[in-house]
C-alpha cells in the first residue's frame, strides 16, 4: 500500500507519511558507516520543528449524537444521556451547530533565521491555525507564505524575538545511492527523533504527480515525519521527507524524499511570489512505447510523444504539432516521457531554448519560447444538438477488429461528442482483438492514420492497406477518446481472405 502523504492526511491517524522503516539488527562489520551521528543530531535537532495544524470542522444536525440502545432504565443509558446533555445542550429536536476539531502532526525545518520553515502542503492542507513547536518546546503561530500543491511544499513563516537555527539546503544532484543519511522529525507526535540509513534509490516515480523524481531511503522514519529534512553527513538538507510505502501504514524501510534541488526551486519562488511558477510548453504527452517507435521508424524508444498542443500554448506559436516526438529539450536528452515535465517546469520563463523533435522520419531543430503554466482549466465540451439523419455505412478493418464509420448526427448525438469533432468514429470492436487489446471502444473517433488527417472511412483503410503492402509491422493511430487525444500503435496483420473473420 502507497501511503503517500494526501492520503494520509484523509485517514485521521494515518495524516502525513513520511518514510519509514524498523532496522534490522546488523552486525557492525557488515554495514560500515560513520562512528556516530552524535555530534550532527545535536548541531541539527535546533533546525527541526514539529508542526501542528488544526482545523474546525462545521456541521449541522437536528439531534445530536444518537445515544447507544441500551435497556431502559439501565445505569448505561443514564450514563450516555447525562454526558449528552453536558456536552451537546438544547432542545431535542431544535436544530444546532456542532464543531469538532480535526488535527494533524508533521514536521518541518528552518531555513532562514527570521523563522521561514519549510514543510510538506499536505501537513497544513485545509488548517485554520498552524502551530510551530521548537526544539525547546516554544510554541510559535505560523502563517502561511505560500504553498505548492504539485511538489507538495509549503514555506511558513514565524514571528520571534530572537533568532532561529537554521539549516542549509544541499545538493541533492551530488547524492549517490549508498551514502548515508539522517533523518530528524516528528513521527507519531513523539517529538524530535533522529534515525539513520543510506540513499536506496535516486529518481523514483511513485506516480503521485508529474513531477515525481522521489529520492529513496530506509532511513526509519514513520507518520508524522512528513515535511522533514533528510540530511547528508555534512549537515545539509538533501531531501524534504514525503511518502512511504507501507502495507501496515508503518514503517518497511521504504521512504521517498523530494529531492533538495527541486524543493528550494519551489521555496523561493513561494517566498518570492507567493505561489510556485513553472514553464509551460502547452502539449499533452505519452510515451513512446517499441511499437510506436516502430511505426515512426524511430530507432529505440525514447522521447516523448506529442498528442495535442494548446492553439494558445508556446508550443503551437513555434510550430510544434501532434505527432513529433521531443528527443532534446534545451540541450538535455528526453530519455522518457516523465522526463519533459519537470525540463520545462524548471525553465525560467520567456526564455527561448532549441528542441529537437523526430517529424516525418527525421530530427528536426526549433525553436520554442518557454510560457508560465497556468491554473488548470478543463474546457467544457459543446453539447451535441440531436439531428435525425440516419447513421452512414459502417466499414470493418480487415485483421484489426475495428468496426468504423462517418461522424453522422446521430452518432454524434448517441456518443455526445462535440458539434466540432472531425475524424472518423469506431462503431464497433471485436473482443480479443488487437483493437479490443488496445483499449479502442465504441464512440472512440480516429482523427489521423501514420500523422495523416484523415475524413471518411475510406481514407482509414487506404491509408492501412498502404502501410500494410509497405510490410510495417504497425500503423500509428491518433484516436479522440473521452480522456483526450492518444495515439495507439496497432500490430498490421495480412488482411484474412474473403470470408474468413475481421
């Protein structure tokens, strides 16, 4: 079970995961490491803080809590109603307002002696008050600077009369995997607690947003740890905790840390602007699976695949389009898909930077100029007008199990697709077929075959019976579903011979 730290939030007593996990017992001579972690927890534990943040939850209700059925008369039922009419006066019947408070522990550290912590944003997510609590058990109001739900950090800001202890950032690109580190939080609100392990793994993709570039660790942390450093031997931050993985919700050594480089990227610009600002390219993605690659005659499967662009997005003004694959942003390699998000979040914005797209069998240079990433706007689809025309001749795609036909009225209308849908809609699909495999299904509509729009029917299956007498082993579909536009290889089989099964 992932228990990453959103959802621990939403269990109570499960709120904020940090990595966790029980040591073995080792012997000394297999595991070498450091003397001690003595003198470091003790010029660190000052730096770290324990947060704790409460919200008041409203509600109405007519009676009350119901009181248990217990037999009447019975020293339990006097018990209950006594306790209910100390604690929630009024008239039975009479509607009242009840509040309850829901809290949450978590950790956090300083960065700036004038009392600027960091923290994860699910740790003070929804809080209508936020409390700091300092290694000497001063208690400090916070206030919310900025927060980042993506990354999942959130800078805080204390106002005191001396100043803090705060610790350095570091750089988490220079970590190796079996260094060792620390980590110092507050794992199930006991307080300051230190625990040691090594970085198990660097670039984990937990799949917890599109910018997961997690470091790993088994150093023992546990719930309440989220939002804490994880630091190397040299005393610096080098990972903010976040998530572990947990099939109990405590701690199997499995623990993920946003890296540092990304976390203080993040920090500054809250502190600066009171929000986190990204580049933006303006394109949806997928990966470029072997079969892709394939039918676009890439030699391995690299990069990553345009879908869509935004008409309004920077990369529809430098003439990128659906159907390029982005080998090289800014001069870095775009190995994979999840690669390209965090290149372009963490370009500075209005700059103009070269990428390198595979177009029509060969690399292709341009030009693009990174934009900002704007709030999240999902765009309403037109509602489709019901229109009496009969539905067109359908067509069946030898070898593929696709049934298709022309966007009519009435499929328009049975499938609710907008009144400015072009392509072609599948009708049909036969199960167990590599359509079927594909996860093509009714309502589906091709709009383009191998990078070529096409119209009708009959532009499908000549395009299909081109690349088919061409012996390519696929042909590459841009398929319109409810989820947005994909592109799907599908295997290109001889076509049967009359008569037998499609």
């Amino acid at each position: 079970m992932l228990l990453a730290s959103t959802r621990l939030l939403r269990n109570g007593l499960l709120a904020l995961g940090v990595l966790a996990a029980v040591p073995l017992a080792t012997p000394a001579w297999a595991r070498p490491g450091p003397d001690g972690f003595a003198d470091l927890a003790e010029r660190l534990l000052p730096g770290v803080v324990n947060i704790a943040s409460t919200q008041i939850i409203k509600g109405n209700t007519e009676q009350g809590p119901e009181i248990p059925g217990f037999p009447p008369g019975s020293p339990m039922e006097k018990f209950f109603r006594d306790f209910m009419e100390r604690n929630h006066p009024g008239e039975p019947g009479v509607p009242h307002e009840e509040s309850r408070k829901s809290q949450s522990l978590g950790s956090g550290f300083i960065i700036d002696s004038t009392g600027y912590i960091v923290t994860n944003n699910h740790v003070i997510d929804g809080a209508d008050e936020i409390n700091v609590i300092l290694q000497d058990n001063t208690i400090l109001k916070a206030t919310l600077v900025g927060r980042d739900e993506r990354v999942d950090i959130a800078l805080l800001k204390v106002t005191t009369d001396k100043p803090l202890t705060a610790v350095p950032f570091g750089d988490s690109d220079k970590e190796r995997v079996g260094e060792w580190v620390i980590a110092i939080g507050n794992p199930f609100g006991l307080g300051g607690t230190v625990t040691a392990g090594i970085v198990s793994a660097r670039g984990r993709d937990i799949r917890q947003g599109a910018y997961d570039d997690f470091i790993q660790t088994d150093a023992p942390i546990n719930q309440g740890n989220s939002g804490g450093p994880l630091f190397n031997m040299d005393g610096e931050v080098i990972g903010v905790n976040t998530a572990i993985y947990s099939r109990s919700g405590g701690s199997i050594g499995l623990g993920f840390s946003i890296p540092s480089n990304q976390a203080k990227r993040v920090v500054a610009q809250l502190r600066n602007f009171g929000h986190a600002r990204r580049g933006w390219l303006g394109v949806k993605i997928q990966q470029v699976t072997p079969d892709i690659a394939e039918s676009l005659g890439l030699k391995d499967p690299v990069g990553a695949m345009i879908a869509s662009t935004d008409e309004k997005g920077p990369a529809a003004a430098a003439k990128l389009q659906g159907g390029d694959v982005i080998l090289k942003f800014n001069g870095t390699d775009v190995k994979e898909m999840r690669t390209l998000p965090r290149l372009v979040a963490e370009t500075e914005i209005g700059k103009q930077v070269p990428i390198v797209v595979w177009r029509d069998g060969k690399e292709l240079s341009l030009q693009v100029t990174v934009g900002e990433l704007p709030d999240d706007v999902k765009p309403a689809l037109a509602a489709a007008k019901p229109d009496a025309k009969a539905a067109g001749a359908t067509t069946k795609l030898a070898g593929m199990g696709l049934t298709i036909g022309p966007i009519t009225d009435d499929l328009r209308d049975k499938f609710q697709l907008p009144a400015d849908q072009k392509g072609v809609i599948v009708t049909d699909v036969t199960p167990d077929s590599a359509a079927g495999e594909k996860g093509l299904k009714p309502g589906d509509v091709i709009v383009e075959v191998q990078q070529e729009e096409v119209k009708t029917p009959a532009d499908v299956t000549e395009r299909i019976e081109r690349y088919r007498k061409a012996n390519r082993r696929t042909v590459l579909l841009l398929v319109q579903t409810g989820d947005g536009l994909h592109w799907v290889p599908l295997p290109l089989t001889a076509a049967p011979a009359k008569g037998q099964g499609g």
